[in-house]
C-alpha cells in the first residue's frame, strides 16, 4: 500500500517535471526570439532610410488622428449649433 503510494508520487513528481521543462525550454526560445527581434529592429534604426521611412510613417499616423480628431469635433459642433437653431 505505501509503496504504491509513493510509486504514484514518483511518477507525478517525474511528470511534473518533465510538464516543468517543456514550460521552460518554450519561455526561452521565446526570449531568444524577442532578443533577436529587439537586435534586428535596433540594427534596422541604425540605416538612415529605414528610420527616416519608419518616422514618417508614425508622423503621418499621428496626422491621420488628429484629422479624425477635427473631424469628430467639427461634427459635435455642427449638431451643437443645429440644436441652438430649432
């Protein structure tokens, strides 16, 4: 009876950290991954033209926004005054 006992403990235990390495073995590779990604996007921002291009994309991004932020006031505006007027 005990020695069944502890069988199954051995066994679980042994399970447990086989389950515990797979877990492991996969969050490294992944932090290798994220560490040759973070290299490569900082050796592309060292070419001018790729951080140039990269730049210009966020600037006309934030543009993009703000139009949409003008457009949206401009329509609250309208409908505020439209209100006033009837």
């Amino acid at each position: 009876m005990m020695a069944n006992f502890l069988k199954n403990a051995f066994e679980d235990m042994k399970e447990s950290a086989k389950a515990q390495h797979e877990v492991d073995k996969a969050n490294l590779e992944a932090v290798k991954a994220e560490a040759k990604a973070r290299w490569e996007e900082a050796k592309a921002q060292s070419n001018p033209k790729i951080r140039k291009a990269a730049d210009q994309a966020k600037w006309d991004e934030a543009i993009a926004q703000a139009k949409e932020r003008i457009a949206q006031a401009q329509e609250r505006i309208d409908a505020a005054k439209k209100g006033k007027e009837d």
